[in-house]
C-alpha cells in the first residue's frame, strides 16, 4: 500500500542482541506500475554499534543503550 524502502529486525526481547547478530535487512516495496528501468540497483543497509569503555582496553564490553 506504501511504496518505499524500509528497515526490518527483529522485535522479540533482547533487541540489540539480535541486531548485533545480524537480524535485520531492507525491504523494497515497489509501485502497483513498477519502478523505472534501470541498469543496476543497489541496496544497502548499515548498522552501527557502540560500546561503553575503553577501546584501547582488551576484553568484552558492554553495548551503549
């Protein structure tokens, strides 16, 4: 019903475990009449994450909320 692009993930409890996982992707949803032609397409997602902490220091750390 809405043409665009959009962001999915997984929505259960522990959602920055499951994104830093890598459950997330991107949904193209096109026109009833199509998009115009074109010779390539590209889509892509990209995902940031921040840890509390010293990078220098070795270790686990704790992903920032």
């Amino acid at each position: 019903m809405n043409p665009s692009v959009y962001i999915y993930h997984c929505a259960t409890p522990m959602i920055p475990f499951h994104l830093s996982h890598g459950m997330y992707g991107l949904m193209v949803v096109e026109p009833p009449s199509g998009s115009p032609k074109a010779d390539r397409e590209f889509y892509v997602v990209q995902g940031d994450f921040y840890f509390t902490g010293d990078p220098a220091q070795s270790g686990l750390h704790q992903a920032a909320m």
